[in-house]
C-alpha cells in the first residue's frame, strides 16, 4: 500500500505545521528574539516549508489550496514576521525559475542533456 498525498492534504498538512512554527516564533518572540532574527527564521522555516518543491506540485493545487497558503502568509504580514510583497504565486514561480535555470546552466546535472542544443542567430 503506497502512502500518496494529495495536494489539498500536503497543504492542509503543511499548514499545520506551519501554524505549530507560527506559535514557536511567538514564544521566542516574547522571550527577547529580535525582529530581524524572527523574520529570517520565518522565511527560513515558514515559507521554505510551505513551498518546499513547489515546482512540482503548484500547477496541481487548487485555487482554494493556493488561496490558503496566501492566507497563510498574509498571516505572517500580520504578525510582522514577513514584509509585503510577495505572493505565494510569485515565490512558486521564483522558485520554478530557480530550478529550470539551475538545470539549464549546469552541463553536469542529470537533466541538462534533455535541454536541446543552443543555437545562434545572426
């Protein structure tokens, strides 16, 4: 018997144990951890894990999955953990680019030959 997630259960998943994070950052926070340190353990711990491999799973979510994880960060605004700015959307797709530019410039990753041949134009 496999163990599949689907992607409403990993974000439902994911946001759960984001919101445990959520509280740990609230507990440092009142015993004294400055504002930046907070803020770079979010980032590190929060969004990293809401987005973890999102290149492969985002295009699944739904729209209701997609508007949690928005919510979920619109939460860490709230609490001063996150600045404004970027959207869930936008850090996946920052991240997508990540990944494709990190195979295409890399002759030595294992996806690298899959890419076809550059070509010039004059």
């Amino acid at each position: 018997m496999t163990n599949h997630l689907s992607v409403s259960e990993h974000v439902r998943d994911v946001i759960c144990q984001c919101g445990q994070s959520i509280y740990a950052l609230k507990v440092l926070r009142s015993h004294g951890l400055c504002e930046s340190a907070l803020r770079d353990v979010y980032r590190a711990v929060v969004i990293a894990k809401l987005l973890y491999a999102s290149p492969a799973w985002w295009g699944y979510a739904s729209t209701p999955d997609k508007q949690r994880i928005e919510a979920f960060i619109r939460r860490g605004v709230r609490l001063r953990l996150y600045g404004m700015g970027d959207t869930a959307q936008q850090l996946a797709e920052d991240a997508d680019d990540r990944r494709f530019k990190g195979v295409r410039d890399n002759e030595h990753h294992v996806l690298h030959h899959l890419f076809p041949d550059i070509t010039s134009h004059r």
